[in-house]
C-alpha cells in the first residue's frame, strides 16, 4: 500500500464494482478480500486492489453515503482507442457528466458516472505527461469553493514528500469564475499525484465519506501528528476517520492494520473489529494487544 490510499464505500457492491474496475484496467487485480461480521452495518466486505498498479480499497458498509463528482477519478490514456474502451466500459449503465468529445484542453475527453456513481474523467494525454495513469481529482464547490489551493498548503505543509506542481487559475468572468481561483491545480501528496479545482457554480453536492483517503502510519506518534492536523469535525471522528475544514473525509491508520484484517483466524479479527469500533484516533498499541489477544 502506497502512504495514500483512497477508499470508496458502496451500499453492497464493493466486490462486485472492485472486479469490474480490474477488468477495464490493465495491469489491475483485486487482491483481497476480506468479510468482518458484527459492525455496525452488519458483515462488511473489505476489498484492496490495484488499477494500473496503483492501491485502492473498498468497503460494502451500507447506503449511508453516495458517491458524487465532488471526487472523481482522472485516467490518463496515450491513445483515442484507449479512452473509447475505457468509457464503453465505466459509462455503461451509468450517466454521462459531460460527453465523451474533443475539448480545448484534450481531443478526446469525457467525464462520466459509472453504473455505481463513481465519477471518471477519461482524457487522451499523447504525451503522458504524467507517470501515474489514474489521479484523484478533487472540486471545491459551495462553500468551499475558492479554497481548493488553501487546502492543499494544507495537505502539502502536513505530509512528506509533498508539494505543488503547475496552478492554472481562472480569468476574472470566465465561465462566471472568480478570478485567480484554481482551474486546475497539480498537487503532490507524499509523492502522490492529486488534482484540485475551484467551481462557484450551483453544484447539488460535496464532498462526503464515500470517498476518503487513507493515510498509511507507522507509529502512534505519526498517527497523533496527522489527528491534530487534520481533524476540524469532532462528531466525524469514528474508527481512524476523521473530517477536515474543507470536508474532506480522511483515515489515519496504522499500517499495521493490513495484516489485522486479513487474518485468517475469526477469533483474532473478531477482537480487532470489537476494539477499533470503540476508538475515534486508533491506538496502536491497544490494537495490538487485541490482535495478541492480551
């Protein structure tokens, strides 16, 4: 697992969404997956997979939270056949946000819900000017529109090996922009790509808990640090996930809850699963202790 993970939460999918995913891609799998009985939500499927190579996870935890283009995915392709088989493939049974065409910024392009919700941006890049071929796109609207470079000083001031790269900002009036707001902004996050972009435009949504970034943690201290920064909404905090001030949902965890949850023995995982649904900010050392049996 990379030190950023997203996490994407689906009502019963997640097994079923996860192997589609891998299928589209190449050099994808699903890699586990894993059942946890007695939460909150009942049994809850737990998948880690790769697309491109790059880790993801997903939850089946049940309807409290629909995806939204709030978060999307960006997938750069080196071809136009490329795009076209990946969007025949995601926007099948789903709904097209802005139509597969040729755009001033790419000739062949197309933004679209999968049949899940999951948002995709599918964008012919001939010249790949980036190495990682999906990019978690984030888009500040509403109230926190006009914050999106705010809050990645944030993220980059907190994280290592983290900094931004090329800021394209909007004119005064274009598209009824505030000037100097983030078009499009490139942003590395502990040596992660992300993209960011500012629309004051009237969106029906933001950013929820259907989509989260899991920040992977090698000690407690770690994880204290990351709380302190991050954390503005207390009654968001539950289980290592936490809210920040621009709604943006986030799991500290330690790293050593990879192989937690994936033990083979019920009893061991039954005691993880009872001792980190009593936690907001996870302790490891308590974790442990469980996963002992102490």
């Amino acid at each position: 697992m990379g030190k950023i993970t997203p996490h994407l939460w689906y009502d019963k999918e997640a097994v079923e969404a996860t192997a589609l995913y891998a299928s589209v891609f190449p050099d994808s799998k699903v890699s586990n997956v894993n059942t946890i009985k007695d939460t909150p939500s009942g049994d809850t499927d737990i998948v880690s997979f790769e697309l491109f190579g790059q880790p993801f996870m997903a939850i089946s935890a049940g309807p409290l939270f629909k995806f939204n283009p709030s978060i999307s995915f960006m997938v750069i392709c080196e071809t136009k056949e490329e795009v076209d088989d990946f969007w025949g493939k995601l926007s099948e049974g789903g709904s097209p946000l802005m139509p597969l065409d040729s755009y001033p910024f790419s000739a062949r392009y197309g933004w679209t819900a999968d049949r899940y919700g999951l948002t995709w941006q599918i964008m012919l890049d001939e010249q790949r000017s980036s190495g990682q071929r999906i990019t978690p796109m984030l888009m500040f609207v509403g109230d926190m529109a006009g914050k999106a470079e705010e809050a990645f000083d944030l993220y980059t001031s907190v994280l290592p090996n983290s900094g931004k790269g090329e800021l394209l900002r909007w004119e005064e009036g274009e598209a009824g922009e505030p000037g100097g707001t983030i078009k499009y902004g490139k942003f590395n996050l502990a040596g992660q790509e992300f993209a960011a972009m500012d629309s004051a435009g009237p969106h029906p949504f933001t950013f929820n808990e259907a989509i989260s970034l899991i920040v992977s943690c090698d000690s407690q201290e770690e994880i204290d640090r990351y709380w302190e920064a991050l954390s503005a909404v207390p009654e968001s905090e539950q289980c290592g996930w936490l809210k920040d001030k621009f709604g943006v949902s986030w799991q500290i965890v330690p790293s050593a809850m990879d192989k937690m949850l994936i033990s083979s023995d019920e009893e061991q995982l039954a005691r993880v699963t009872q001792a980190f649904l009593q936690m907001k900010k996870f302790d490891i050392a308590e974790l442990e202790r469980a996963y002992a049996g102490d």
